[in-house]
C-alpha cells in the first residue's frame, strides 16, 4: 500500500514513519530532498514539488503534518502570515487533488491543534472534547484558533463517501528528543526551573509513542472520520506539570517566570504560555483507542529513562 506524507521530518513525522514504513510504501514531500534523506533514510520515496506528485489516486493514504513551527519566533504579521501559509495552502492543494482524483485515497489524515478551542487563564472551567465551543469570546481575534479552524475546514472540504478525513488537533507533544519537551529542560537542568506566570493556566500534552499509535489507530479503523483531540486523558495545572518536569529530572523547582516578563519577551506569542485549554480525547477513547500514558508522571519516567 501506498502512502504520501508531508511534514515527514517534523518530530511527529520521523516517529511515524519509523512505523509505517515495514507496512506502507511511504513517500514524502519535501522542500529540500537531501536533507529529507538524511534523516528519513532511503527506503522512503522523496518528491520535492508538489506538482512533480503522481495523481492522488495512487495512494491509499494520505497524512498531512506540515507547517512552520508556531513557538519559534515572536509573532509579527509577517510571521503569521508564514505560520499560516506553511499549513493552509498544502491542506487546500491535497485536499483540491483528493476531490479530483477518480480514485482517491481512503484516508485523508490531517493535523490541527487544541488551539482549535482558544484558551483561558487561570484554574481550568471544564474539560473540552470535540463536539465543545471555542472558549474564545471573540474568535476574530484569537489567532490560534482562527489558524485551526481554517486549517480543519480546508481537510474537511476533501470528505466524501471515498475518503473520509480526520482531523487532529493536537497537543503539546512530549518526546525525549526534540520538541517542545527538549527546549523546557534547560532552565530545569540549569536548576532555574518554574512555573509560568501564575501556573493555574490548564496544561495540555500528549506522549509522543500516543501521538503516533492514534494517527495510525486512524489510518487502520474505517468508522473514525471527523476532529480528534490527540491529547492525554489527564491535563494538569501548569505548575503541576512543572513540579512533574523538576521532579523527573531530579531538579529544584524553585524559580516563578513572571507574566510580564513572558509578554515583553515574547509579545502575543506569550499567550500561549500563560493561558491553555483542558482538553480530553473522547473521541479517539471512544472509537476504542487505550493510552499508553495517561498521567504526566508516567510519561517522563518513560521518556527520560528511554533517554
């Protein structure tokens, strides 16, 4: 079987490949060929050009996990504009070419985020599963979930009675190397580690070995179609996390990072620190999906003994 891939040398992508290429014939679009090959290897196919692609109906799957990374730089217009470029136009190109297709792949598996939900500060209000409104009031002005929102919409437009299409929206995603998790050790290993702001904010995280074993639990059940939350069972305050975090790396947890010191830093971007969302994945639970790691503390000990 047949399966196109992009965003393949992303952290969730080379996780994923690593089990998907004893099953599948996996090929890749890259902007850069060579370095897709040196960190993928050669027994994925490597398309740099997505009008070089053959036509849709050659695969049976399609998994689309591309786009600029949303924490790395500060937020001007400009790079939101790149923030939302990097996922829009691949998602509408795959989704134009899936409608097209006389044969199109069975599966169109696409990525969002629990930005999807908007944010609150302070003590979680509720626990949000897929069918929950946005907690933003003013949904125009919250970037994050208008980026999801549009990036789910153009995945969906490629639904049919050929293909059905599955959303993630995903959340922060914990791996030993790499990620997110990678770039918060430092301040603990330095002995600076801490809670963000007020640390009541709701955290909200998923072991990378769940994140991949629920994209492919989506690839292999036909009956799941539609937005999945691909989060843990179990979201925590942020200061409960961070007390995990010292914990797991046998580190004081002593140092607070003020709010104010955050927004001067890193200006709107700051948001997504200091506010969060307490998200449930009901639907991938419900479709028969069982976690690996539903509490925070049993995820580290995996990660950094693995490590």
């Amino acid at each position: 079987m047949k399966l196109l891939m992009t965003g393949g040398t992303g952290l969730i992508g080379r996780a994923l490949i690593e089990r998907l290429q004893h099953q599948y014939e996996v090929h890749v679009l890259s902007r850069n060929k060579t370095r897709a090959y040196q960190k993928l290897g050669h027994a994925v196919h490597v398309w740099e050009d997505f009008t070089e692609l053959p036509d849709m109906s050659e695969f049976d799957a399609v998994i689309n996990l591309q786009g600029e990374p949303i924490a790395d730089k500060r937020w001007s217009d400009k790079q939101k504009q790149v923030i939302e470029s990097s996922r829009w136009q691949i998602t509408e190109q795959l989704s134009q070419a899936i409608q097209h297709a006389p044969q199109p792949p069975k599966v169109f598996i696409s990525g969002s985020a629990i930005g999807y939900y908007g944010s609150e500060a302070g003590p979680a209000s509720r626990h949000l599963d897929e069918q929950s409104a946005p907690l933003c009031r003013d949904s125009d002005n919250d970037f994050a979930h208008q980026l999801c929102q549009t990036w789910e919409q153009l995945a969906l437009s490629a639904d049919s009675d050929k293909t059905r299409v599955c959303v993630l929206r995903t959340a922060v995603v914990l791996a030993a190397k790499g990620g997110a998790l990678e770039k918060m050790k430092l301040p603990y290993q330095l002995g600076l580690g801490g809670p963000l702001g007020d640390g009541l904010q709701p955290f909200s995280w998923i072991h990378i070995d769940d994140m991949v074993g629920i994209i492919l639990y989506l690839l292999e059940n036909p009956s799941c179609r539609g937005a999945f939350n691909a989060s843990a069972p179990n979201p925590l305050p942020q200061y409960e996390f961070s007390a995990a975090l010292a914990k797991a790396l046998h580190r004081p947890h002593l140092m607070r990072v003020p709010a104010f010191i955050l927004r001067a830093a890193l200006g709107e971007m700051s948001e997504m620190l200091l506010r969060g969302q307490a998200v449930i994945p009901a639907a991938i639970q419900q479709a028969g999906y069982r976690f690996r790691y539903e509490t925070v503390d049993s995820a580290l000990k995996a990660l950094f003994h693995r490590s």
